[in-house]
C-alpha cells in the first residue's frame, strides 16, 4: 500500500531541519502557512487572475502536511 511506503529523503531532511527550530518558530511558520492558503483562497474574487489562483490555496497547506507539527 502506499501508506506504508518510506518518505523521500528531501522530505526527511526538511522534517529533520523543521525539528531544530524552537517551539515559536514553528507556530510562526505554520501561522504564515495558513495566512498564505488564505490569501490565495481569497483571490477567486478577483475576475480573471483569480480564478488561476484560487486552486494554489492547497500549496501551503500540502507543505504544511509534511512538517511535524507536535510541540512537546
């Protein structure tokens, strides 16, 4: 199954560098994270531009998925 498969090492280097920052820095990164998919969720108001936007709002919140978010 796919669940079951090992991640890539690019994500577990990411999670490995995510890991060293302290408990401030990763709440102010997942808080810029959020504030980004809603600015892009947001832009499906505009004519045009937006439209082509609006489906980019899943980005940050993908990249958001492979960060360790347990604060101990």
């Amino acid at each position: 199954m796919y669940f079951f498969k090992p991640i890539s090492d690019e994500v577990r280097l990411s999670q490995i560098i995510f890991n060293k920052h302290k408990k401030t820095m990763k709440l102010i990164l997942g808080s810029i994270f959020a504030c980004l998919a809603a600015i892009l969720q947001a832009a499906g108001f505009l004519p045009g531009i937006g439209f082509f936007l609006s489906p980019l709002a899943t980005a940050p919140i993908l990249l958001c998925s492979c960060f360790p978010f347990h604060l101990e």
